[in-house]
C-alpha cells in the first residue's frame, strides 16, 4: 500500500512537472514555417533587421524580461506565438508575434548608450557598489509603447536583472546565478 501512495505522488509531480516545463518550451522553426502574415508584419516592423532565428511559443511564457499573457481564446483554444532574433545594423533583440502578425512585445538592445540619469541615479542609490554590465535593453510592447529597461548590474560574485521604468521605479529584481 505504501508503495503504491508512493507511486501515485511520484507520478503526480512528475505530470507536474512535465507540464510546468511544456509551458516554457520554445520550438525552434525555419521562417518558410511561419504563417505569411507573421513574416510580413516582421519586414515591416523592422526593416532593416534580419531575423536570425524564428521559434514557436506555444500557450503561456515568460521571457525572463516580459510576461506574454491572454493567450487563451474565448472559446477555450490557445493561440500560438511566434518570437524571432533580430540582427542587424541599427538592431539587435527579439520580437514576440500573434498568430494573426500583431507584433506583441519587442526587446531591443541599447549598445554603448548612457542611461535616462533617473534610471541611473536610481539604481546606484539602492545598489551602491555594483557596476552596470555593457549592454543594457529596452522592452516594448507592440513597436514604441515603453514598458521598461532591463539592466544587469554586478557586484563581485552576485548579478542582477533589473526591470526599470524611465522615471527610474524598480519594478523587478532577480538575482541571477554566476
């Protein structure tokens, strides 16, 4: 009988599991695999970025920077999302498209750029000490709507991520593992 209660949790957390982590999973595709509309509305959002790599994000996922939620439709089925690596001259990041081609979120990185100095002065006033890494982001949603900066600061073996609006708020911190 004990063996059996074993089992039965055991496999219990391990369905869990599985389902925790299949939330989470990106599945990498060729861009010929992409609906049209998504690819077409990539061109135009960002001409003159290259996509690097296209993926298919099924139901719910974080992207450690931004949280795509209402994936659920009215009538019960999930919609598919499609992220895609942007390079290219004046651009470097990732996008997050519907089904349907309506950018959703967009994640670009800030080279060799100096900080809003609220967003600046913030950070050091609660991190004295640390030191801010090379490249920092900044999360959109769709095109232009500011959302927030994603910074990583360092301080000897400890790192950070940062979510920070422009007027310098901290809205999230995650120690990060070395």
């Amino acid at each position: 009988m004990k063996a059996i209660i074993t089992s039965a949790v055991l496999l219990i957390m391990l369905t869990a599991t599985a389902t925790a982590q299949d939330t989470q999973t990106r599945i990498k595709i060729k861009q010929t695999d992409v609906p049209v509309s998504v690819v077409e509305s990539f061109t135009k959002d960002f001409s003159d970025g290259i996509a690097e790599e296209w993926d298919i994000v099924p139901a719910v996922i974080v992207v450690e920077d931004y949280e795509v939620l209402g994936n659920d439709n009215s009538d019960g089925t999930k919609t598919t999302e499609y992220s895609v690596s942007i390079k290219g001259p004046k651009v470097k990041g990732e996008a997050i498209y519907d089904q349907d081609g309506k950018l959703k979120y967009s994640k670009e990185v800030i080279k060799n750029a100096a900080l809003p100095a609220a967003v600046r002065n913030s950070i050091v006033n609660k991190y004295p000490g640390f030191s801010f890494m090379k490249d920092q982001e900044t999360i959109k949603e769709g095109r232009s709507n500011f959302i927030h900066y994603r910074i990583v600061i360092e301080k000897g073996k400890e790192k950070v991520c940062l979510a920070v609006d422009a007027s310098g708020k901290i809205l999230k911190e995650r120690k990060l593992e070395m």
